[in-house]
C-alpha cells in the first residue's frame, strides 16, 4: 500500500452528499448570531438590548456583563515566548472596548438564524470612536496606540544572530540592500468556523462538535474557562471544509460562548459563521516589511545577510509570535548565509489577527531570499541559477546546523535534503538553460515572457508528539485512532495505508478516527505539515506493538516460533507452510479470555472451551485482554523538507495583464505514502501561492474597513486563474522517523510569490519587490520606470 | 406559507416556510437534504449548485417559494455513496475531492457541462467550472476528473436525472 496511488476512502460519502459537517448537525440546536463592532478601534458606551427584546423566537442576549467565572477573562495566550512580553488577547465578548471590525459584542441566541439575525439588527449599541492604527506604516509611527498600555505598538522584539553579520558585511566584496513587503491574505476555507454544543444536565457533561484543527486543545481550553472537570468535556471533530491554519487557533471566543451558553439554557446551541463573519472576525496573515544587507563575494556566494522586518500581527497576539520566528528561520531556505542577523518587531494594529496560514511565515521568508538571489545574480551578471547553486547546503554537509532556535523551541538542523539535485530536476523539468533562446525569439514578436526560480525549506513535522491507538475486534476489523484531526487532506486513507502495510491486512478493514476526543485523548493538532511525520509514525510504531502480541498468540495456538510466522491479508501463518493458519479476528478472540458468550464468536473463548492450564491466569502476566495498543512518536527535532520552483510568464505589453504560461515543481518531502495525496496538496498550496501573488490582498481602507470582505471582492482563484501545474518528486527520506516522510501539507504556496516575483522582473526588466501584483500595479510601475 | 416541489424526484409538501427564505435553507434544514453546501450565500462560490428544473443554479440566491411546483435536483439525487455516478466516480479515480465541502456543487455543474457537451476541451471546463471555488485541489485533479468523466460516460451513456425537459 505505501507509495501507491490508492483512492481514497474518505470520497464515496463527500461525493454524494452524505458528508457531515460543522453545519449539517444539530438541526434541533438553538442558532446563534453576533453583534460585531462596525467600527475599528472604539469605547463602547452604552448597549441597549430593549428594542430587541419583543421579537418572537428570541431565547437570550449575552454581553460582557453577564460572563461569568473565568469565562470573563481574556481568552489564553497559546504560545507564550520570552520575548512577548506585551502579549494581549481578547476577551469573549468586548469588555467596554473593541480594536478591530468584527470584534464580538454581544451574543444572540433564538430559534433560528434567521430570528437572531433580526435581533442582531435591532441591538443598539453606543460607541465612542477612537484613533483607528491601520497597516504597518501607522502601527511603527506609534501616533496612535491600539492598546494604551503598549508603547509603540510594539508586541515583541526578537533578535537571533550567528557570527557577526555587520562586520561581514563590511568586509564584503559587493553589498545591497532591498526593501521587500508582502501583503495580507487568508487562509479562507470554504466552510467557515462553527461550534454545537450539547449539555447533558444529567450527566453533568458537555458533548461539543466544532471545526477546529486540535480538538484535544479544545477540549482542556473549555473545560478550564466553564471551570468543569476535563472528563466532562468531549470535543469532536466531524467533516471539517478546509482549515489551511485558521482553525488552528482555539479557543475561538465562539468555542467557549456556544457551550457556556449550551449549559446555561439547557439546551443544544450551534453558531457556523457566515463569510463576512470569517473575513473580519477569524484571522488573516502575511503582511510584513522586510529591511535586507546582504554582503557577497565576487562569485556571488554570502558572506553576510541581515534582516530587519516587520510583522503586523493585527489586535491581539493569541498565537504569540510563532509566524514572525518561523520567518526568521526558515528565510534561510537551503542556502549557507554566511554571518546572519534577524531582528523583527511584532507589531499592533486595529485589524483582524494574524495567525499562521498555510506556509507560515515562510513564504514572506522565501520571497525575501529569493530576492536577494536575483539581486546578486543581477548585479554580478551571474544566471540566477548559478547564484544559488553557489550557495546552496551540499547533500554532505547534513545534518546542518544554522545555530538558531527554530519555532519548536528547538535547533535549527536540517535532517536531509539533496539541493544540488533538485535544481537539476527542476532547471530540466522547466528548460531553464534554454530560456534564453525562448525569450530573444519571443521579444522579436513583441512579447515580454520572463522566468522565475523560487527554492525553499520547509520545516515540517513539528513536535511535541502525536499518538495512535489501534485495535483488532473479533470480526477481524482494524480500528485506529488519532488525536490529531483531519481538514479534508485524505489521513484517513494515508493511514490506513501505514496500517495495512505494518498489520499486514487488507486496506478495506481498517478504519480510522481523527480528532475524537472519545477516541483519543493526548494529542497536539494538525498543522506544519505534521500529520503524516507524527501521527503516520506513531500509528506504524502501534502497529507493530500489536502486531507482536497477535503474534505471540498466534504461536501458541499454532503452536509454532513466533519468528516463523507472517501475517498476510489479516491471516496468521507459518511461512511456507500452507494450511496451518489462524485469521486476525479468532487472535482477537483469544486475546480476550471471556465467561460470557455474547455471541458464536465469542463462545470460543469462554472457559470451558478448551483445556486450560491451571498453573497460569487466563490473561498471562504483564499482558492485558483485548488484540490493541497504543504509541507515540515524539521527535528530538523537525524534519525539513524541501522544494524548488520555476514559473513561466507573459506580461502584455499595453494591458499588463500577467498570464503563467507554465508552472514547474521539484518537491522533495522524503518518501511519498500516496502520489495522489501529495500531488493534491502541491496543486492545492500552489494554487494559494499564485493567489498571493497576482490575486488576494486585504484591502483595509485608513479607518479599518476590510473593502473586499466577500467572495465577490477578495479575488479567490476559480478554475479560470490556476494554471496548470508540472510536478516533479525527489525523495531524500528522513532519518529521523521510521517511514522517512516529511511532510507535504504547506509545500506548494511557499515559493509562488518569490517564484512569479522573479518571472514578472525578467519579462519587464525592472525590480519587484512588493507582492501581490496586479496588471495596474504593474502598469503603474511601468509607468514609473519609464518616467526615469 | 406552504410550498410543494419536487426533490430528486420525490413530491415534498414543506409547510411554515418564510417568504424570505432560500431554497438552500429549505433544501437544508427543512427536507433533511444538507448535500448542498453554504460558503458565501452570495451566489459566488458554487457550492450549493443544484437543478431547478433542469438548469443549474446557486440554491442560495432561489428563494424557497420559487421552488413550488418545480423540479429540483440536488448532488444527493444524481448517485449514492453505494451507486455512485460516473461523474462521481471519476472524481475518486481522479483524486479530484479534498476536503469536500466545495464538491456536491462541482459535482452538479461538472453532471451540467456533460450533459451539454460530452466533449469539452479544456478551455471549456475551466470556463464552465468559473463559478465553483475550491480553496484545496487548485482545480488541477477536478480537470482530470471531468476529462475523466467525458470519457467514460461518452463510453456508457447513463441516465439523465436532472429533471430538464429533453
């Protein structure tokens, strides 16, 4: 199974309807609906609710004032770092301030949406407006602060440095310096965020479904803000429409209002967000303005880099500084820098905030370096090609160490990874050394075609640990579990695959759960490209453990040496020796010693169904009933995978527009569990890369209106824009975990705007150096560059 | 007010529907048909494309009232998980569905083109598939899909369930 195409099993059920999301349960639950602040950064004087209270269907109006218990306090900091030491998240609902538009006020509960809808409208607040901080540029001039008691606007300062980048810079042959900046977009899963919650009065506990990427994490964050014991909370994950990050931040302040309520009013409550609520209200990322001395030798090879950047974090920091450190790291991609020196500030900003979507920081990282390559290639006279394959890490030199702290808390080493190699792939999959000739012939007819390189490193399958839990029943059927969940990137078919594979059955037997709380209680969630390292692992690792105990079983029934036996399509035999056998299922029987014969397979096992041995209990010691296991995979360090990227594009000359005429990767993310999978999640990331780069942009006006907050204004691609995309695969395997994978979940959007940058540069013949780009934009910059 | 249509060709007698109210809603919440997806309820995104009387359209921009005494066909009545239609198949063998939420409209209005032109090229289907948002495929497998299905279905023709008049 591993390494094949094989369909997926999640498919028969989403293709016909019959998949179950956030919003297709609950039909009996009371609705919820939002007042949202209209206003960007204001005081909240006064809410009158009495307008509002007569509309029949209404069940509840709930504001700051009536949150009780910790539920009135500020919602956690997920990721503390030493450096955020002006952390600030929000609360509930606002408590007498809002800093963005979108910010929940009050909460309504009725009949239906459409009831609580109307109430919504009827709600008055007061506010008093305050001075709005919108985009970067305000935020560092400081003239206006988001929260009073931060100065600056300034979060959190961070430095990292390795050798004395300034001095090496000095000392260099050629110095430049660039100013890069990239733009704000989503993540914007087709299903929005949504939360059911159930309160069972006597069970005393809580049954809550909700769209989040770490069900575990939302289970503990509930039961400590309802201040209710943990095995009273259950936290599920149904079908989830995409999360691409977003719904890796939790608690959501629906997650803890929606069983609060549930538990007040005695009866099943559910909010699903509407778009424009996702827009303003869920969280945005990749704005950032990046200062770049950069300091080379003749041939072009680093001798020092230093990057100082900004990050705008929007209104709170509740996932602490995890995108701007990841920035800072994997910047570096798979080239030696020489001396190093990064400095970024998180900064303040009456916004949406920002947490990671897909690619996480690495894509403003990536099209940072990338730009610099091109510019030492431009200066010197150097294929830009040649440039980074002067710079690259060589395939010797792993493990290599950059000597900074990764996002993990951990260090900075790369496991694995065959740079040279993948360019060579990708100049050869993309034609670049006969590009030249294409680009002379096509300037003739007049033309403008440019091509761009883009390489990048991405850390993946980041720790702590993930676990499995699997199971044999008695009808021979494999039931596996993970705590981590699933946002639509097939797990369920990759690890039953790992399953199949390691137990040695058939792939149809096997069924596997993610993100049930029920079913698995330790867990961390589903993002950096984690699940197939982590979780993949650790149900290989609890594969083999029950493997082992069917064998053990299975010799003494056979009465055979364990190391003589094999399993083959869930059938135990003595290898070679056809005939003497014994299936999965009667091993599961036997591992159960029973009194009761619930039913004829059962009955096997009973006590008087076979001579015993009188000396021994009927379960051996130091073993227990029952053919399952449970393990973990917990890492000493990330994996890195990596990827290269080259794009082909046209400009037209009198309209700007910029067409890709070809889009080319080299991926290498260790060995591949299923093809199809990983094809799926480079053609999906890809697709958001060219998004960021010719399409998607937040477009925030000065007083903190998002303008285009609609599929109708913020320019998600349709099948029209995405061009068709050339794969490549290298497969450097990882030492670091038993099946070598690395992770291939963010991959594909890392590069884009670097990659499409650097393409659009080459037709036009003059810097790029902020992405998105738009056909006036490039029209204007035209413009510009000919004034001069 | 009460509204009586016909669903994947069963009659449904819906009673207390509000005049406001979408076809999506009533389809969803009312008829225990949640195939249909809301993304954007603005008619943008597709993912609630389903047949009114043959012609495919955003279920969320229909009010339910104009569904009375008409034909609706939702992805729920063109194949089930065991009986799956070859449009369907083909996104499987394609690997053209991710997280699905987008997929029952892809489904309708990949079942539509086909239905129009057994043939289409790839300029084609991409301009008939422009009103369907994926945020996880990047469309490349759903364009293997539909060639996919073009394919198979002009091998074995199947029957039309979309309710157009033929």
């Amino acid at each position: 199974m591993f390494g094949q195409r094989i369909r997926r099993v999640e498919d028969p059920r989403l293709l016909s309807g019959r998949g179950r999301y956030l919003d297709d349960l609950g039909h009996d639950a009371l609705a919820v609906a939002f007042v949202r602040s209209p206003h960007a950064h204001a005081r909240i004087v006064d809410i009158d609710v009495s307008a509002a209270l007569a509309v029949d269907g209404l069940v509840a109006i709930y504001t700051y004032d009536d949150l009780d218990g910790r539920t009135s306090e500020p919602l956690p900091l997920l990721i503390p770092h030493p450096t955020l030491n002006q952390g600030r998240t929000p609360y509930p609902l606002a408590d007498g301030e809002v800093n963005h538009v979108g910010e929940a006020i009050a909460m309504v509960v009725a009949s239906d949406r459409y009831v609580a809808e109307d109430v919504v409208g009827l709600i008055q607040v007061e506010y008093e407006p305050l001075p709005p901080v919108v985009g970067l540029a305000a935020s560092r001039d400081g003239d206006a602060l988001v929260h009073a008691d931060v100065p600056g606007n300034v979060a959190a300062t961070m430095v990292q440095e390795v050798g004395d980048a300034a001095a090496a810079i000095a000392a260099a042959a050629h110095r430049a310096t660039l100013s890069l900046s990239i733009e704000r977009s989503a993540s914007m899963p087709m299903e929005g965020k949504g939360v059911l919650a159930r309160w069972d009065a006597d069970d005393e506990s809580l049954l809550v479904h909700t769209s989040t990427q770490s069900s575990t994490s939302v289970r503990q964050a509930i039961a400590a803000k309802l201040s209710i014991p943990v095995d009273r909370v259950e936290v599920v994950t149904p079908d989830i429409g995409g999360g691409f990050g977003v719904k890796i931040v939790h608690p959501w302040p629906e997650e803890i209002l929606v069983p609060w309520a549930a538990r007040r009013l005695g009866q099943p409550v559910k909010w699903v967000e509407d778009r424009r609520e996702h827009f303003i209200s869920s969280a945005h990322e990749r704005g950032q303005l990046h200062e770049v001395e950069v300091g080379y030798d003749d041939d072009g090879r680093l001798c020092g880099l230093s990057v100082r950047f900004w990050h705008d974090n929007g209104a709170y920091t509740p996932y602490g500084l995890i995108v701007p450190i990841i920035t800072s790291t994997q910047l570096l991609g798979p080239y030696k820098p020489g001396a190093y020196r990064v400095e970024f500030q998180s900064m303040y900003t009456n916004t949406v905030i920002v947490t990671p979507y897909r690619g996480a920081g690495r894509p403003q990282g990536c099209f940072v370096m990338e730009r610099v390559m091109d510019a030492i290639a431009a200066d010197l006279g150097i294929d830009r090609a040649v440039v980074r394959e002067r710079n690259f890490i060589q395939p010797a030199e792993m493990p290599y160490d950059h000597g900074l702290m990764f996002q993990d808390g951990r260090p900075l080493v790369y496991d694995s990874g065959d740079f040279p190699a993948s360019l060579a792939k990708l100049k050869a999959l993309v034609g670049w050394d006969e590009f030249d000739s294409f680009r002379a012939a096509a300037r003739a007819e007049g033309r403008r075609v440019g091509i761009g390189l883009g390489c990048y490193v991405e850390g993946t399958g980041v720790g702590p640990y993930e676990g499995g839990h699997l199971r044999v029943e008695t009808d021979g059927s494999v039931v596996v579990s993970t705590g981590l969940t699933s946002q639509g990137q097939g797990h369920q078919t990759m690890l039953a695959q790992i399953v199949a594979d390691e137990l040695g059955v058939e792939m149809e037997r096997v069924r596997v759960t993610t993100g049930d709380t029920r079913r698995f209680k330790y867990a961390v969630g589903t993002f950096a490209s984690r699940t197939a390292v982590m979780s993949g692992s650790a149900v290989a690792l609890t594969a083999r453990k029950v493997r082992a105990k069917a064998l053990k079983i299975a010799a003494n029934a056979l009465e055979a040496a364990v190391d003589d036996l094999e399993i083959v399509d869930g059938q135990i035999r003595v290898k070679g020796s056809p005939g003497s056998e014994i299936d999965l299922g009667s091993v599961a029987v036997l591992s159960n010693p029973l009194r009761y014969a619930f039913d004829a397979g059962a009955a096997r096992a009973t006590q008087f169904a076979g001579p015993v041995d009188p000396t021994a209990p009927p379960v051996p010691e130091g073993e227990q009933p029952g053919l399952e296991g449970t393990d973990y995979y917990s890492p000493v360090g990330s994996t890195f995978a990596n990827g290269m990227h080259a794009v082909v594009v046209e400009t037209d000359p009198e309209t700007a527009e910029i067409n890709i005429l070809r889009y080319c990767v080299v991926h290498d993310c260790g060995t591949v569990i299923n093809p199809m999978i990983v094809e799926g999640q480079i053609h999906g990331g890809v697709a958001q890369g060219v998004a960021g780069a010719l399409y998607e942009r937040m477009e925030y006006d000065d007083a903190g209106q998002l303008l285009n907050a609609s599929y109708m204004d913020f320019l998600m691609p349709y099948a029209s824009e995405v061009p068709h995309i050339e794969i490549d695969h290298l497969e450097t395997p990882s030492p670091l975990n038993p099946l070598g994978v690395k992770g291939a979940g963010e991959a594909g959007v890392i590069p884009g705007s670097a990659a499409i940058a650097a393409a659009i540069e080459d037709a036009e013949g003059f810097a790029i150096t902020t992405m998105p780009i738009s056909p006036s934009q490039l029209f204007d910059l035209r413009r510009r560059h000919c004034e001069r | 007010m009460r509204v009586t249509t016909t669903v994947n060709g069963e009659r449904y007698d819906v009673d207390d529907v509000w005049e406001g109210e979408s076809l999506l809603y009533m389809l969803r919440e009312r008829m225990g048909l949640p195939g249909s997806k809301n993304a954007c309820e603005q008619g943008e995104c597709g993912s609630c494309t389903v047949y009114l009387d043959g012609l495919p359209v955003c279920a969320c921009l229909v009010a339910a009232g104009q569904a009375g005494g008409r034909q609706v066909t939702t992805v729920e009545g063109l194949g089930s998980a065991e009986d799956l239609h070859p449009v369907q198949q083909a996104f499987i063998a394609a690997g053209a569905v991710q997280c699905g939420f987008c997929t029952p409209g892809l489904i309708v209005q990949t079942h539509d083109l086909l239905r129009r032109d057994p043939h289409p090229d790839d300029a084609e289907i991409r301009e008939a598939l422009a009103g369907n948002l994926c945020r996880c495929t990047g469309y490349e497998k759903i364009l293997d899909a539909v060639r996919l299905a073009a394919e198979t279905m002009s091998a074995a023709p199947v029957d039309d369930p979309s309710g157009a008049a033929s």
